[in-house]
C-alpha cells in the first residue's frame, strides 16, 4: 500500500506543478533567446535543453551555432534578461588552441589540462559583432584573465622539484613574453591514480582525487615569476 503524502507533500507538488511551463512558453523563450544571439552576434545560434528554475525564476539552457558542429554554451534569462557565455567559449577554444603545443612541450606525465578565458564585459559588448582571435584580442585590450589548470601524473618530491619548477616556467615565461594576463594551476598527483583507473581530472571537484595529491602550484599572476627558483613560492 502506498503511504498517503502529507500535508507538506502535496503543497510541494502543486506549487512544483504550478510553476511548470507549459510547452508554449518554452517556445516562446526558446525564440527570445535565438532571436538575442543573433542580434547580439551577427551569427545563426538554436538553443536546446532548457530548464526552468522556478525558485530563482530563471531559465538555463544551451547554445549552439547553427552550421557549425562542438558549440556548446550556456544561455539564461532572469528578470526578463538574457546571459550568455559565447564570447568566453570561442576565445577559450582559441586559447586552447595556442596553449596545447606549449603545454604538451613544456609539461610531460600529463594527464589533462584545461583553460578559460574571461574578458570583462565592456570588452565583450565592443567587440560581439566581430570576435577577434584570442592572440587579436591581447593586442586590443588587457581587460581579460585566462586561467590554467594542468593535471600531472608525478609525485612532487624534495629531490624532483626543481626540475618540476623548471618545467613549469617554460609555460610561464611563455606567458610573459606574450604579455599575456594569466593564471595557472598545477595539481601533481601520485602516478597510482592512473591504476585506479582515473583518466582525467574534474577540476570542478578536483577534492574527489585528494588522497592522490602530492602538491599543488597555485600562481595567481604569471607576471611575478622573474626565475624558475619563484615557481617555488607558489607551492601550497
């Protein structure tokens, strides 16, 4: 027999019920929300999966251009304004794109790595219509930061850090004689970790793979690193 829902229970449903959209209505949002890309980019987008948050009164959703394929970003709408993370996914991948060669050089025992950009917004509305390449945008303005995350498959030690460090700032002196605003993080962890059958590391809960690490960098700004032997200052 089925326990009958209380009180509290079926309040719960009904407001869960009533805050539902109807299919009409995510139609409606589904074409507001095309409609500001293309105004906002100059470009054909479609947006899928979306979702209404009903206790922040908030849709989510995501954004693809039309005619090309691996555009997958976020979109939303609160209090009747529309969001988006497109000018910070095309200068990532741009980013990505430069810093994979650079990476893969400098940094061996690699497990996965990962960068975003993010420029502020007076930079994004002036330059929506017409997004230049990430090395384009360096030369334009320094009202942006990127961020470096890298995952190593070595256990830092007293007797290798030096020659950990030295590889390292490869990377950062890269940076800095780029001129590029840049944060970077490197997590070393135990090579066990790959026996356990860990291929790549979610940085967003990069605590789930805590008894594997072995040191962690943490350089909030490339352009104090001077020497190799300043990488050091940065352990945690």
């Amino acid at each position: 027999m089925t326990p009958e829902k209380s009180v509290v229970d079926k309040i719960l449903e009904e407001m869960e019920n009533m805050s539902e959209p109807s299919e009409e209505e995510k139609q409606q949002v589904k074409k507001e929300a095309e409609q500001y890309l293309k105004e906002r980019y100059g470009e054909e987008f479609y947006v899928d999966n979306l979702k209404y948050i009903w206790p922040t009164d908030r849709w989510s959703m995501r954004g693809h251009l039309k005619n090309e394929e691996g555009w997958d970003f976020w979109v939303s709408k609160a209090r009747g304004q529309f969001k988006d993370a497109y000018f910070t996914h095309r200068i990532s991948r741009d980013a990505e794109e430069e810093f994979k060669p650079i990476i893969a050089e400098a940094l061996d025992s690699l497990i996965n790595w990962q960068t975003s950009v993010v420029a502020e917004d007076e930079v994004e509305d002036q330059y929506a219509k017409s997004i230049p390449s990430y090395q384009e945008l360096r030369k334009e303005t320094q009202k942006y930061r990127q961020i470096i995350r890298i995952a190593l498959a070595t256990s830092l030690t007293e007797k290798n850090q030096d020659q950990e460090f030295e590889k390292v700032y490869r990377l950062v002196s890269y940076l800095n004689q780029n001129n590029v605003r840049a944060a970077v993080d490197v997590l070393y962890y135990d090579p066990a970790i790959k026996d356990k059958g860990i291929q790549k590391i979610d940085f967003t809960n990069s605590g789930e793979y805590q008894e594997y690490l072995t040191g962690l960098l943490e350089i909030n700004d490339v352009s104090k690193v001077k020497t190799a032997k300043d990488i050091g200052k940065y352990l945690k």
